[in-house]
C-alpha cells in the first residue's frame, strides 16, 4: 500500500473498469449464437464486432490509474470469463499493488438474475457494477479506453464523500425523439421491417436516465471520462424497482429504450441537491479515418494543456498498427514506464 492511499483509507475509493476481450473466438461464438441473422436487428443495436475489439488498451488505463491515482484502494477488472493478463505488468512497475487487482465475473454482479446472461451489451452490465462484492461506498467507473494522463486527487472525483459529476445541462431532446418516433415508424409501417429499431443512442440513454429522475424540460449529459458513483443512492433506488432492473438488463444487445447507470446515477445526485459540477477535463481521440497529423495534435493538444487529466480512445482497433503504435507508444512515454529490463 502506498501512503497516499492510507491516507484515504477510511473513505476509500475503489475503481470498476469493464472489459472484454472480442479477439476471444469462445466468447465471438457466444454472441454469434445470439445474433438474429434474419433482420440484422442485433447489429443495428450494439452488436458489431467493434464494441467488444480490444488491442490491451486495458493495460495503460490499469497502469494510469495506479500511476496517476494512487490512492484507489483497489481495481475490480468486470469481464466474462476473461483475464487480460496483467500480472508480470503490475508486479514491474507497481509490485506493491499486485494484490489490489480482481477480475469479477459477469455471474458475480448478475447473481439472482442470472437468465439475463449471457449478455453482450455494455448498457446492462454497467447497471449492475454496484453489486461488486466488497467494492467500496463511493467508487468510479471507466471504460477500458479511458486513460489518466495527470495525476489526480480524491477530491477531483469526491468531496465530502459526494461525487464531483462531470457534465453540463443541455434541453430537452424533442428533435432527437421525434426524428427516432418518425424512423421507426416509415421503417415499420412503410417498408416493412417490422422488427427494425434505431441505434442506442448515447444521448437519448442519458435523457432516459434524466426522465426516470423526474426532469423533464432538461438532462445532464456526461463525457466519455471516469464517472463517480456513490453506492448506496443506487442501491437504494433499485431496492424498490426491481421489474425496472429487470427490463433494462433485459436486452443482450443494446438498445435504444435503455437507460444507462451513470446518467440515472448523476440525475439522482443532482435531484438529491448534490451540486458539485465540473467541466469533463477531458481529451476525446478517435483516430480511424483521420487526417495524417490528426493523432500528433491530439497528443500535442494533451500535452499543451494541463487542465486535460483523461483521454478517451475509441476505435483504435480499425486503425493501422503503426498509428495504433502511435497512441499507445505516448500513452506509456506518458506513464514514464522504463524498459522491463531496466526494472530491478
């Protein structure tokens, strides 16, 4: 244990990051199973091979956070009947953390509601990574391609045990629904695909959330950075809304009736008075289909401004090897991890 996490250690702080290995041929023939070849429905709602593609981005957001946070208690790694490997990495360069790392099993967060797996869908896990075991009061959620690039302190994450949400208040989305209401509709009734159904959509699932949470005339919408959570308010919101749970776990794909936890998480603060609002602080890459110097001023944009602590990569995996060498390459110089054999 480092002393900064002792230091914290009697409102301790863990971190869930969610993760799946889609190179898996075990697991890419369990989802095939559950595809509807038919309609193609499945891949309209989150199926693609895209959503579960992985090239280890886990091992710099594991080393980010052990580099960067080092008061997180410990790191719940939640996957299906995976292990990403990172034993020999942290025993390297952080041989003091080697205990504080536990995969968690999809049957473990889904125990009493078990005929809801297999699931591929990120929607559903995501509402229940509260149910850790032993995971901590107030904890923070990443997805595995998001990355500390500074140091951070609790109190960027938790202050007075409460959250700090990273967002900003936008309106209502009546377009955004009534443009998906008229889709379904012509696709349904005029062409005759009756089982067709639009995207998940990232911001309609935070204006479920919202809606849940009685807004109405307006929703808070987060960034793709780590997202704080305390425990006991979901918790105790779900304790009395079992069927609800259950419906939105449901789907083994997304799908663009879900509502999503971090949303129903952050409207919930806020309904409960929390006001401790900041901006995302936030670097968003995506380098697939990208002009050549697109990347190097991302990275240049990072390291000019001190304010970023996150970045967010998404579909490194469609990307070229050497600009996937590029970002991952910068993520470790950012790290200043030496060379193994330089390691004693």
């Amino acid at each position: 244990m480092t002393g900064e996490y002792e230091q914290h250690s009697h409102h301790p702080v863990d971190v869930v990051i969610a993760w799946v290995d889609g190179n898996d041929p075990v697991l890419a023939h369990k989802r095939e199973r559950y595809l509807d070849k038919k309609d193609n429905t499945s891949l309209s709602s989150g199926a693609h091979a895209t959503r579960f593609a992985s090239i280890n981005e886990i091992r710099y957001c594991v080393l980010s956070i052990m580099k960067f946070a080092p008061f997180v208690r410990n790191i719940f790694i939640v996957t299906d009947g995976q292990d990403p490997g990172l034993e020999e990495d942290i025993l390297t360069y952080f041989p003091g953390r080697a205990g504080s790392v536990r995969i968690v099993d999809h049957k473990e967060i889904f125990r009493d509601f078990e005929e809801y797996l297999p699931t591929f869908n990120s929607i559903s896990i995501g509402n229940m990574i509260w149910r850790i075991k032993g995971l901590s009061e107030n904890f923070v959620y990443f997805n595995d391609d998001t990355f500390l690039i500074r140091p951070v302190k609790k109190e960027d994450w938790f202050i007075n045990n409460k959250p700090v949400l990273r967002g900003k208040w936008v309106p209502f989305p009546l377009p955004r629904i009534l443009w998906t209401r008229l889709r379904i509709a012509f696709k349904r009734h005029v062409q005759g695909k009756n089982g067709w159904q639009p995207r998940a959509s990232f911001h309609m699932g935070q204006w479920n959330s919202a809606y849940l949470a009685a807004y109405r005339l307006r929703y808070f919408t987060n960034s793709h950075t780590p997202h704080t959570v305390e425990k006991q308010t979901v918790a105790g919101f779900f304790s009395t809304r079992q069927e609800l749970l259950r419906k939105n776990i449901s789907y083994r794909f997304r799908n663009y009736k879900q509502f999503t936890f971090i949303a129903l998480s952050n409207h919930l603060q806020l309904r409960a008075g929390n006001r401790q609002l900041a901006p995302p602080s936030l670097a968003y890459l995506q380098p697939f289909r990208r002009a050549h110097d697109y990347t190097e001023k991302k990275i240049r944009y990072c390291e000019k401004n001190t304010g970023i602590k996150y970045l967010c990569v998404q579909s490194l995996d469609l990307c070229e090897k050497e600009k996937q060498d590029q970002v991952l390459n910068w993520l470790k110089k950012n790290l200043e991890l030496p060379d193994k054999h330089d390691v004693t």
